[in-house]
C-alpha cells in the first residue's frame, strides 16, 4: 500500500520553522531612499497609542526600499513613521508599513506585529537621478524626485528600534485579542550613504481615506539621502498592553472600507 502525503496533513517538529524569523536573522541587502522631516508636535503626540510617549523633536521619517532576503524574491516597501520613545528607549513608530509582496506582509505582521499592507511601490535609481513614490487603491501616497548631490560619511554600525503593538481583531467584533508591545530591534551596516538635494517639491504626500499620511504635515525637511546597506533584525515582546489603550488606534493596522464610500473631508478637497 502506498503512503499518501497531504501536505495539509501535520508537520514533524524539525519542519515546524518559522522563516520570517530565519530570514530576517541572515542579512537583508537593502537600497533606500530615507526622508526625514519635523512635523508640528500635536500630531506626532495624536497618533501614539499608549504606553509610547513622544520623542524630543516631532520627527518623521519614511523609507523607500528595494529588499532583498535570502530565498524570496526581491521586493519593495516603505516605512512611515513618527519618532517615539518608550521609557528610556527610543524609536520609531510605524504608522504606514507598505509592501509589494503578500509574503512580506504576512511574516511581518504575524511575527512582529508590523503594520504592514499590500501597495505599489517604486525605488529607482538612474545615474545621479532618484525616484520613488507609494500608490495604493487607487491613491498616490508619496512622491520623492530627487539627486544625488554627493557623498555622505558612513555612520558606524547601529542598532534602531521600531515600536509595533502585536493583536488580532477578536472574532466576535468585541475588541482585540492579546496585545503586546513589540521593540524591532534593527541591526544596521551602512555600505553607502549620499546626501540627495532637497528643493521644493522633493517630497510630496497625498491624501486617501484609508492611509491619511497627509496629516502627517510637512513643517521642515532635515535630510534626504539614498543608502545601501545590511540588516539583521530581532524582535521581542517589551510589554503585554491593555487592550482598552490600543482599541482607539485599531484603524491604523486594519482598513477601515467603510470609509472609501465617506464623502472627502473639505480639507482634502481644498
């Protein structure tokens, strides 16, 4: 008699493997572009769940990347963040975490709780001249069109944390399940740094129902530069959180389709 494999059927223990945690383990090869800007700082202190408080400065940063991991394919994202602290750490916090792959979405947001979501994203470099922009459902979210203006000094290795809080939605529609803070702990070696120039209409951000980054208003560029580098990340539970501090901000991780049938707030359609 035959042996039947269903590859739905169970797993022996040395196949149980989680390969988010393996891949992000090995190097992520990346090529960015990054942006950061001071925005006003009720905005910065609006859009942070507890127990994060805000930062010294109201800082934003976003990051366009082509990524590459070791076995999968490569892929884009980006990260939109407001610069957090919790404690005596500091940080980023995620608001916006787009990709172009559904595999990256799942392992990230699984594993580490990242706010992550399928989009279009564009990372492209020619010669000294870089583009970049997010579109997603129909909505262009960010534009970057820029130059390479010269080198930077390359900063030593580093380790940045991103803040992301880990819940499921329950499933009778009460709530959220279990939630904790997650510290992504980023281990960094920059293989290429440059200063891009930063003009008027550099960087452009645009409205959607779903992914409001607009109000997340630009009062000063710092700096735009395009980067090549490896990453290992780590991530760890900081802390379990009280559901009732998270259910205000659920709309930030899950979208909200109820809104893309709501007429357009008249600020958006000044």
């Amino acid at each position: 008699m035959s042996t039947i494999t269903v590859r739905y059927g169970p797993r022996p223990p040395q196949e149980r493997v989680d390969h988010e945690i393996d891949a992000t383990k090995a190097p992520i090869a990346t090529e960015a572009v990054t942006i950061t800007y001071l925005t006003d700082p009720e905005i910065v202190a609006a859009v942070l769940p507890r127990p994060l408080e805000p930062a010294a400065e109201p800082l934003v940063r976003i990051q366009l990347q082509r990524v590459r991991i070791e076995g999968m394919p490569t892929f884009t994202s980006a990260v939109f963040s407001v610069t957090a602290r919790h404690g005596d750490i500091a940080g980023d916090y995620p608001l916006f975490m787009p990709q172009s792959t559904e595999q990256s979405v799942t392992g990230g947001r699984e594993t580490f709780g990242e706010p992550k979501k399928i989009a279009r994203i564009e990372v492209e470099r020619d010669g000294d001249r870089v583009t970049a922009g997010v579109d997603r459902l129909g909505h262009r979210l960010v534009t970057v069109t820029s130059r390479v203006t010269g080198p930077a000094e390359l900063p030593p290795d580093q380790i940045n944390t991103e803040f992301y809080f880990k819940f499921l939605r329950a499933p009778d529609g009460n709530g959220i399940t279990d939630p904790h803070l997650v510290y992504g702990e980023y281990h960094r070696h920059y293989e290429v740094l440059e200063n891009l120039e930063n003009t008027a209409g550099t960087v452009e951000l645009g409205e959607s129902p779903l992914d409001p980054v607009a109000d997340i208003v630009i009062r000063e560029i710092r700096s735009i530069s395009w980067c090549r580098r490896r990453t290992v990340q780590v991530g760890r539970i900081a802390e379990r959180v009280p559901a009732e501090w998270l259910l205000p901000y659920v709309h930030q991780r899950y979208d909200d389709v109820a809104l893309l049938a709501a007429p357009r707030p008249e600020s958006a359609r000044a």
